[in-house]
C-alpha cells in the first residue's frame, strides 16, 4: 500500500464560479507533490453531474482536460456514483476510504455555502477549509454583516431584502436606500462570490436595474453604500490559533473589482505588501483574525477590507472561505510573500484539515440513557 496521502480534489460544480473552480483545480494540481500525494479528481458539471478520471500523475495540461467530457453519466445512474461508487469499491478492497482528505476547490453556491462542507461530514471524511457553519455564514453576505456586527467590527451601511418582499413592496426599499445609503450603491446577490451579479449604481434607474440582474442569481439581494476607499486584503491560515499574512492591496483595472478584472483581463495591480503604515497593517490583521474567529472559521480564508482614503478608517467588506488559487488569486501570493510557498502552503492545509477531523473523532455523538 502506499504511503502517499490520498488526496480528493471537488471542482466544478453548479455555481456561476464553475470557470473560476476549473481554473483553481488547474492551479492545485500543478503545485502538488506528487512524490507526497496521490490525487484523485472528481469534476462536477454545471448540472450537478459527478464524473471522475484516473489519479493524477502528473499536472493537468489544461482546464479542459479535468472535466472529462468522454465520460457521460449513464442514464439513470446516481448523481454521486463516481464519489461514492469509489469508497465503495476502496471499503470492500480493505481500505477505510477512497481518500485521505478531501479538497474542495468550490467556489459560489453548492461548494462555498456549507452544503460539500454538510456531505463530508455526513461521510466522515477529512476536508481542508471552513466547516458548515463559517461556508454558510461567509457565503450569506447578509447573514455575514450581521455576525460581524455582534462582534463590533465596522462596516458600512447596508440594506437587505428578499425577491418576496422587492415584489410587494419595492417602493418602499426604494426610499429606504435613498434616504439611508444614497448614491452611488453596489447592489449584490447575497449568496455569491467572484463578483458575479454585482453591480454600481448611480440613480435610481441603475438601481433598479441592478436589483434585477443581482435577483437573477439570488432570492436576497444586499445593497451597501459607496466608500471611496482603497481595497486591502488578508489571508487567514489555521484552525484554533490562526495566522494573518501581509496586508496587500488591489488595484482594480475596472471602475470596481469586478470578475473581469479578478480572472479576465490580469490588468489589476496587486501590491504586496500594501504600503500602508505599520501600524495600520497591525490593525487590519487584528481585525482579520477576529473575523475569522466570529465566523468559527478552520483552514483558510481571505478577509477583505475598505481603508477609506480621507482618513484612514477600516470597513470590513467580507471573508471569503474558499478564496480563489488562480494565478491571479491574492491568497497564495499574500503567503508567498509571509514566507510560505505555494506547495508548502498546499502541505499546511491538508495538515489543519486532518487535524481538525482526528480531534472531532474524540467527541461524543450519542447517549444512553441510564
């Protein structure tokens, strides 16, 4: 048998940050050491369909080639077969799972909100990333905002509401907005990452037209005020006792940092470290890890923030559970430049996500009753 670590990567997936996956899963299978770890790919497609290849023996050429597109569901076959049909087989082979540990490369809905996170857990098999409760609360940016505000952290304004209530009342949320945020505003989905459906509006048209397209991708929509602020960020490593890298900043290509300029265009200026004082780093690194701990995150995550520009203040924009490792992605590079590399990185992750699931081995799920 073996002595590599068996290695599980889930990318793909029923998300409008499919592409952004495929990407993410190109970049980890290139930083792999294969001389370490034996990885088993497992693609969902955008229909929620599973498939799986061979375990890698070496580094995907291209996106294309993780989705295997020769090998079609067959008709009537359960959605999951290709996951679970292979711990079958590796159970009745004498071996206690098809994986060591999983690594979900999902991002957006169905991978980041917890529901992955919820079926790993049901399997009892060790995944890298944030647990149930911090994928959903980080994926709600409603639910988010409100955690972050009993902990006292300082966010800008923001409104909520769901399509139900848009529908009977818009008028109303309409004025709510004008009276409490003004313009400009960035109305988003609730439940979305990648900047998918985000949208600048700068009069009530544009506001309306964004509530529309941002309720094509989500039943709540959030709406914030504008803050003229630079954008910084921070990457987040561990479980009980974790660890902030550099501050870094993003210098958007587009009038905000939107998907294309995120994975598109490569124009975005990251600087690394951001040139900010000491002192301010310091206090958005605190900030970070709090938020990491409000969440209950484990693993990694990328906290984002506004350093407004007139003064200096921090607004918390959001966390983001699984952060993006294209060769754009602000995570990896933030650790690269702490000190820690892309493959040690990848290392460290596969060890908290192990670690976390021996010590929920020793905790109690049943009583009897006397």
């Amino acid at each position: 048998m073996s002595d590599k670590i068996r290695v599980g990567l889930i990318y793909g997936g029923k998300s409008g940050e499919h592409e952004v996956s495929l990407q993410t899963a190109l970049a980890v299978t290139k930083a792999f050491d294969l001389n370490k770890y034996e990885v088993q790919p497992f693609y969902i497609t955008k229909h929620g369909e599973w498939r799986t290849g061979p375990a890698l023996t070496g580094p995907a050429p291209s996106a294309a080639a993780l989705t295997f597109a020769d090998q079609a569901q067959q008709e009537g076959s359960f959605a999951l077969q290709p996951f679970f049909g292979t711990v079958q087989e590796a159970a009745a082979e004498g071996n206690k799972a098809a994986v060591d540990v999983v690594f979900p490369l999902l991002h957006g809905t169905f991978g980041e909100d917890g529901t992955i996170q919820g079926l790993l857990e049901m399997a009892n098999i060790p995944y890298v990333g944030a647990g149930v409760l911090a994928s959903a609360v980080g994926m709600d940016k409603v639910m988010m905002k409100k955690v972050f505000a009993q902990e006292g952290l300082p966010q800008c304004v923001f409104r909520h509401f769901t399509r139900s209530q848009w529908e009977k009342d818009n008028a109303y949320f309409l004025m709510e907005i004008e009276i409490s945020i003004g313009y400009p505003c960035f109305v988003k989905p609730a439940n979305l990452g990648s900047s998918v459906g985000i949208s600048k509006a700068r009069n009530r048209d544009e506001l309306i037209e964004a509530i529309r397209l941002a309720f094509q991708y989500d039943r709540k929509v959030i709406v914030e005020e504008f803050i003229n602020a630079r954008e910084v960020e921070v990457a987040v490593l561990g479980n009980e006792e974790p660890q902030a890298s550099v501050v870094g900043e993003i210098v958007s290509s587009n009038e905000f940092y939107d998907y294309k300029a995120k994975y598109i265009d490569g124009k975005s200026a990251m600087i690394i470290p951001a040139e900010i004082s000491p002192e301010l780093s310091d206090q958005i690194r605190d900030l970070a890890i709090r938020a990491y701990l409000a969440v209950d995150g484990t693993g990694l995550s990328r906290l984002d923030f506004f350093l407004r520009k007139d003064d200096n203040k921090i607004f918390i924009n959001e966390i983001n559970t699984m952060p993006g490792f294209t060769p754009f992605s602000m995570y990896p590079l933030l650790w690269q430049e702490s000190g820690k590399p892309y493959r040690e990185l990848l290392d460290d992750l596969i060890r908290l996500a192990l670690q976390r699931h021996a010590d929920k081995q020793g905790l109690v799920y049943s009583f009897d009753l006397p």
